[in-house]
C-alpha cells in the first residue's frame, strides 16, 4: 500500500485529482463518519454516491462488534447510502479472525457482546457460549448495550482461569444522537482491572481490522477515512496508509491540534464531501509562516497566530502544520477562537 505519509508533513499535502480519483478505495469509518446512532451524517449519501461514481470502491469498516454486516448493511442502504454485506468489515470478524488463528475448529468461545459477535465467531467454525461453565477455550468481548454485570462476571471467571482474552476494539467512547457515550473500551477495563490481564485486540488501531477490510475491496491504494485520531488515523500509520478526518464526529479542533506525531492525518475535510476535492497543498512562507488561501499561520512568543479569512478547515490546516513545525505545546486559544467563526 503506497502512502505519502511521512513523505511530507501530515496535512500539508496536496493532490492534482480530487481524493476519490487519486485512491481506488475508501476505508471508511461508520460512527460519526457515514452516520450517529440510526441517523445520517449530513452530505454523506450523496458525497459516497460520487465518490463510487468517481470509481472510488468504499469497504465500511466499523469497531463497534453489535451488529452482523447484513445489519449495518441493511442501515446504510436505509440511509441512502448503496451497500452490500460482503463491503462491511466489523470488529467482531477481526476478532473472529484472530481466535481461529488460536483455537481448534469446533472449540467453545465465551461471547461477551451481541449478535454481530456471535455469528462472527460461528462463522469462524468456531462455537458460541454464553458461559464459563460451558468450557471455553478463550473469551471474546465486543460492544453492545445489553452487556452489563453478569457477561462481564462470566468473562472475568474465565478470564481469571487463564483463557485467550481477544476485545474487538478499546474505544473509550461512542458518539450517539445524545452526546458522546462510554465504549467498549469501558467494558474491557471492567474485567482488565478484575483480572490484571492484557486482551488482545482486533479492531482499530490494530491491523487485523485494516487487513480485513481492505481484502474486502481488494484496495491497492487505500484512503483510510474517519473521525477518531487515537483508532482511525493511529491505525491508518501504522499501516502506512493515507487517512482522511472528517470533522463530523469525535474529534475537535483543539484535540487535532495537540495530536501527537502517529495520530496527524494525511487530509482533513468537514465532511464526506472532501472526498470530492482535490486537496490544496499548504505553502511555506517567510518567517516561519505556512499558509493556504486567505489563512496564515506561524508560532509567535509561544502562542499560535492564525490571521486571514476562509474556511474553517484551510485556517485549520494552517494552524496544525504551524504548531507542528514548530514542536507543538503552544497556547492555541486566539487560533481556536479565530477558526470557531470560519464558515464551514
């Protein structure tokens, strides 16, 4: 997979062709990318809908294990949005994938999760339980919001005896229609703290997850798109692979401007319809100054300086190659203040 990461500055790059040209396939992120909770995110459905036009492939790649693909599936096509169950890729077969790799055909596995994980783990060949009792050979542990108490006790008693312990994914949270929520990472820290065990983990950061989805759509060139620095964009360089983030979910501007090396994206667009675009590189200007549009910025006395006019996401872009070039740890409250009023 060839990647400009690390070839140039993360967000400085630019292409001639929009986005969905320049990448035969997107790796795209579901929760507060394509949609939150049962509702779409806005512009997402027409934005994919060029994009597969453009000749864009899209795999739809989810950390949350609760549901099977024909489910979420099933839901982006309610959303508008044209997709087949064999272009979904969740955390829960990542997982699935990692125990077949440890366990005999056949062998019994401690679900902790829903449905999705379920019939990932038999599709696996392998044999869903709901039990310690039950003789399991390893634990799996996925989202869903009927877990509660007793499938984290059954997990910890299992746990506890020693068992292969494999977690979908660590999200600390969930973004939904009322705010943002506790993940599946919460539950795992439930039974790592109960246990003093380390789980193996599939779904991102993690490369099972990526490998799983770009093999779906046979991408040779993959943009990895989603909302999330610390899963979306960390997995997308561990993998050496170009990331888009879309401003559309978890993270904030003040987050991605303090983002450590490994979590800077490639490309950084409001929504899906950056997709669309191409992206303007961001030139260097005099005294140690970048700039893109009517946006400069540089660092000054310790504070980021943000001056101009534009879009949110020019003026944006310009401050983190700015607090970035110049070692980050600088007070961006004037920058942030300047870019809340930028036109979206």
């Amino acid at each position: 997979m060839s990647s400009s990461f690390g070839a140039v500055p993360p967000l400085t790059a630019g292409t001639d062709l929009p986005l969905a040209e320049a990448y035969d396939a997107a790796l795209l992120d579901l929760d507060g990318v394509v949609y939150v909770g049962e509702a779409p995110v806005p512009h997402a459905a027409g934005a994919l809908a060029a994009a597969r036009s453009a000749g864009m492939r899209l795999a739809f790649v989810t950390n949350n294990a609760s549901r099977p693909p024909t489910a979420v599936a099933e839901h982006l096509v309610a959303l508008g949005v044209p997709a087949r169950a064999d272009e979904v890729a969740t955390s829960a077969q990542a997982a699935a994938r990692v125990l077949a790799g440890l366990l005999p055909a056949g062998s019994a596995v401690l679900v902790v999760g829903g449905q999705g994980l379920e019939q990932a783990v038999a599709e696996r060949g392998l044999r869903p339980v709901r039990s310690a009792d039950d003789d399991p050979a390893a634990v799996v542990q996925g989202y869903d919001p009927s877990v509660g108490w007793r499938q984290l006790a059954e997990a910890t008693f299992a746990v506890r005896r020693g068992l292969p312990w494999v977690a979908s994914n660590t999200d600390l949270t969930l973004p939904t229609p009322r705010g943002i929520a506790p993940g599946n990472g919460t539950l795992v820290q439930v039974v790592r703290l109960a246990t003093g065990a380390e789980p193996l983990v599939a779904g991102k950061p993690e490369l099972a997850l990526h490998r799983e989805s770009a093999e779906r759509v046979d991408a040779r060139r993959p943009l990895v798109v989603g909302d999330r620095l610390d899963t979306d964009i960390l997995g997308a360089t561990r993998a050496g692979t170009d990331s888009l983030l879309v401003l559309t979910g978890v993270t904030a501007p003040a987050e991605l401007l303090h983002a450590p090396p490994d979590r800077r994206p490639t490309y950084l667009a409001e929504d899906l319809q950056g997709l669309l675009h191409p992206a303007r590189p961001i030139e260097v200007l005099d005294g140690g100054a970048w700039g893109l549009g009517g946006w400069r910025g540089r660092v000054v006395s310790g504070r980021l300086e943000v001056i101009g006019s534009g879009t949110r996401v020019d003026g944006l872009r310009v401050a983190c190659v700015a607090s970035w070039a110049a070692g980050g740890g600088h007070d961006p409250a004037d920058a942030l203040l300047r870019l809340a009023t930028a036109a979206h």
